[in-house]
C-alpha cells in the first residue's frame, strides 16, 4: 500500500467523520432541551428507515465497487463503462418504486408509529424529507464508486466535510430564525443529499472522464452478474438491519415514544463508533481487493492485519476511555437525563462490537473472495435468533428498554465468536483458530487499557467537572493508552523505523 495515500485518506477520513459526529453532539442537547426526548427520538428511527430501504439496494450497491475495480485494475474502460452505467439506471429504477413506498407510509404513518398527537404534523414532514434525501442518495450512489476504486477517499473525504458543515450552518439558521421544528433536520438532510450528488458527480468526471452516462452502455447481463454476487450481501444487509436498526421500532411499539426516545440518546457513542469505522475501514479494501485479484494472498493478510492495528488504535483506545468515563460524559452532555442509565445502555450495545471491532475489516474477506451465501444464512440465522430473544425479554422480563441491548449483546457476542473468525479462515485457506488468536490479543489489549484507564481515574488527580477537565484528562490518559498501545502492536523493529521517521520530520 502506498504509505502516502494510506496516511492521506486516514487523516482526511478521520476528520470527516469527526465533522460529522460534531454536528450530533452539539445538536442532540440543544434538541433535547428544546423538543424534548421523544422529538429528537424520530430522527435517528427515521435514518434506521433509511437503513431497511438499504437492504434493497445493497445487492447491486454493495458489490459494483468491486466489479468496477477490477475492471479498472485489467484497463478495460469499456467493462467499466458497462458496469458503471448498468448500475446507475438500475439505482434508478429502484429510486422510483421507494418514491411510491414512501408515499404509502407517509400518508398513514400515525397509523404506524406510536407518535404523540402534536409532532404528528413535524414528523411526517421529517421522513417525507429523509425519504427525498434516500431517493437522491440511491439514484447517485454509483458516483461515489471512481474514487473508491482509485482509492481517493481523501476527496470522498473532503466532499463529506463541507457537506457537514453546510448541513450544520443550515440547521443553526433554520433554529435561529424560526421555530425549532424536528423536521428541520429532514430539509438539511435532503438538502445536503443534493449537494453531494453534485459534489460526486463532478469528481467522477474529474477523476475518470473516461466514464460516459449513456444508455447504450447498459446491460442486463452485468447487472444480473452484479445482484447476483450482491444479493447475499442483501441477506446479510438484512440480518444487519434485524440485529442493529430494529431497536428504537421495537422500543417504540413496547415502550413508546418516551421509552423510544431514551434509547436513542445511547446511540450517540455507538453510532459515531460506526460513522468512524464506515469511514476507516473502507480505506483498506481496495488494497485487499487488488491483492486478490493479483492471487497475492500475502499481501491481502498483510493488509488484513494492517487495518486490525488502525482500528484498534483509532476506535478501540477511545472507547477504552469511555467505558470508564461514560458517566461523567452523559453528566456533561445531558445534564437533564439520567447519565447513569445512559452509561450503562451504551456499554451493554458496545459489548458486541468489542469483540469484533478487533478484526472488523474480517467481513471484507467474504465480498473479496465472493463467498457470501453461508454467511448470508448465518446473518439471517443470528438476527431471527435476537429478534426473538429482545421480544422475549420486552414481554416477560423486567429489563424494560434494557431488554433490547442485553437481547443484541447475547446473540452478537455468539456470532462473533464462533461463526465468524471461522468461515472467515476457511475463505482464506487459513487454519480455523487464525482470527480467534487475533481477537482473544485484541480483547487482552482492550482489556489492558480498560485497567490502565480504571487506575488513572482511581489516581483522583483532578475532579473532572466541566468541558475544559474532561478534555484535559481524556487527552493525558488518551496519551499514555497511545504510547502503551504503539509498544503493544508494533514489533521492536517497526517501533524503531517510526521513531527514527519522526526524528527526522521534526530534525531532532
């Protein structure tokens, strides 16, 4: 991998996802505060419509970068040409039949939705505007692609950030001048929606003129090979779907809007964890899939193994933070709501993650090598496993709205250690305990920072009661669990290159 574009796109990824995560965290308070908890709770279930509707358009989405990257990898212009436009009038065409779905539900969604009777107006113009932004989204997703496969995330990057940014001048100008409305988010949205599909469009242009829109190109045959590659990462979508963004519809038909509007408040932590990771991970496979297409099977573990350092040192060692200092950071940011319970809900949904986060960039293997069918039935499998555990636990326990994190810890805990590390070794020929190895290291380092940061805060150095201590102490102790994480995955020979690589950038 060229070093260069690597530390390129980590950094510029890094602070798009950090652009975006900041626009929830200063919002959600103030939304909170002025809306209450069960108006900001539609949002974030709105977003989760987006994700079903994402099961739709994952099996020709998910696996045209693929196609297109190889196609570009063997210079064949005409083959992207035909894969590139296949899938943009079949995003088409799928965009249409949403605009009609979407109509049907916005029409009766008081019918569906547990929704007090004064946001019903707000909110139907919420998803109204999410489903405008889905359509647009859907119909330009293939845009996005060229810079995946040129591996120029930087710009994908740079597209994100000054979408953010836009996204919260208008939503604070919109607050200012009117009456704070949860729909305002929805207008954002889609506003910021068409703004990237401009924005994507014009880098594709820019990037691979080569690439021309015209009808001619499309063809029945490539977009059949494409779904079909790609309909088990739909299954998979699925079973995602099941596992992560049924929560807050299940918390709002047992618990309503108020018990709906808890739970999202948990998700803060989570889904900036996912935002980063989304952005993080992908940086890594079009490496892995030129690897693979080259029959460099070396080179695709060393990758592998590459990006389970990256997130561990990007993801984990934050969270290693947080799970310590939750409490005082819920204590912070919503000084209104009970952080204790809001501490406890978001660890419960982090555990699963844990385990897995070690070795994240493991489900690549199954679109790289193209074996998503047994998987695809595992996910359907696991997520039908805890959909019925959650409503178990809603109907006859006493965990309340605690019942549907504790239902996805079990169920994604067993998936992740059993199915996943092993038909994850057996797609790449490796022996069955490679992965677990991988993980059980992962969580013994995640478990040692838990330690390290457990004894800081017992050190009391400071009283940790405002913004500017909270900052403070993160960044002390976020230091020491960097350096103890630098001697812990680097060997000493690496560790050496990058000290002696930094003494002479900074000419010590």
């Amino acid at each position: 991998m060229d070093k260069r574009r690597f530390v390129v796109n980590l950094v510029s990824n890094f602070f798009s996802a950090i652009s975006g995560v900041g626009i929830s965290f200063f919002l959600t308070p103030y939304i909170v505060e002025h809306l209450g908890k069960e108006a900001y709770g539609f949002f974030p279930l709105s977003n989760n419509f987006v994700m079903y509707a994402g099961i739709v358009t994952t099996a020709l989405n998910s696996m045209s970068s693929r196609y297109i990257t190889i196609s570009l990898e063997k210079k064949d212009i005409k083959e992207v040409n035909t894969y590139f436009n296949s899938v943009l009038f079949g995003n088409i065409l799928i965009s249409l039949g949403f605009l009609v779905v979407s109509g049907i539900f916005c029409a009766f969604i008081d019918k569906i939705l547990d929704i007090p009777v004064n946001l019903i107006h707000d909110v139907r113009l919420l998803f109204i505007f999410i489903f405008i932004s889905l359509v647009i989204n859907v119909s330009s997703a293939v845009f996005q692609v060229t810079a995946f496969a040129l591996n120029r995330f930087d710009r994908l990057a740079f597209i994100n950030i000054i979408s953010n940014v836009l996204k919260l001048g208008a939503i604070i100008l919109l607050f200012y001048f009117f009456t704070p409305r949860i729909y305002f988010l929805g207008v954002t949205t889609a506003a910021t929606a068409f703004y990237m599909f401009i924005a994507n469009y014009r880098l594709t242009k820019k990037l691979l003129p080569e690439v021309q829109i015209d009808w001619s190109f499309f063809s029945k045959s490539a977009l059949y090979v494409i779904v079909g590659s790609g309909i088990w990462n739909s299954v998979m979508a699925m079973a995602n779907v099941v596992n992560t963004q049924l929560d807050l519809l299940i918390a709002n038909h047992f618990f309503g809007a108020s018990g709906m509007g808890f739970l999202s408040l948990t998700k803060f932590i989570p889904n900036a964890i996912y935002i980063l990771l989304g952005i993080i991970v992908p940086i890594f496979l079009p490496e892995m899939l030129k690897a693979y297409a080259n029959n460099d099977m070396g080179k695709l573990k060393k990758t592998l193994d590459l990006s389970f350092k990256a997130i561990f040192l990007v993801v984990l060692v934050p969270l290693s933070v947080f799970f310590v200092y939750g409490e005082v950071f819920f204590k912070l940011w919503l000084p209104t709501q009970d952080a204790h319970a809001l501490h406890l809900l978001s660890v419960i949904t982090l555990v699963p993650f844990i385990v897995h986060g070690t070795v994240e960039t493991v489900y690549h293997v199954f679109v790289i090598t193209n074996k998503l069918r047994v998987a695809s039935f595992w996910g359907i499998f696991i997520s039908i496993f805890n959909f019925v555990l959650v409503i178990i636990f809603c109907k006859y326990s006493s965990l309340g709205v605690y019942s549907i994190p504790v239902g996805a810890l079990v169920s994604g805990v067993f998936s992740h250690l059993t199915f996943t590390p092993l038909y994850a070794a057996y797609c790449l020929q490796e022996n069955r305990w490679y992965f677990f190895k991988k993980i059980v290291r992962g969580l013994a380092g995640f478990s040692l920072l838990i330690a390290l940061c457990y004894g800081w805060k017992q050190l009391h150095l400071f009283e940790v009661t405002n913004w500017l201590l909270f900052l403070l102490n993160c960044m002390l102790i976020g230091t020491l669990l960097l350096i103890v994480t630098f001697f812990m995955n680097f060997d000493s020979s690496t560790r050496s290159n990058i000290i002696q690589k930094v003494r002479q950038k900074i000419k010590i």
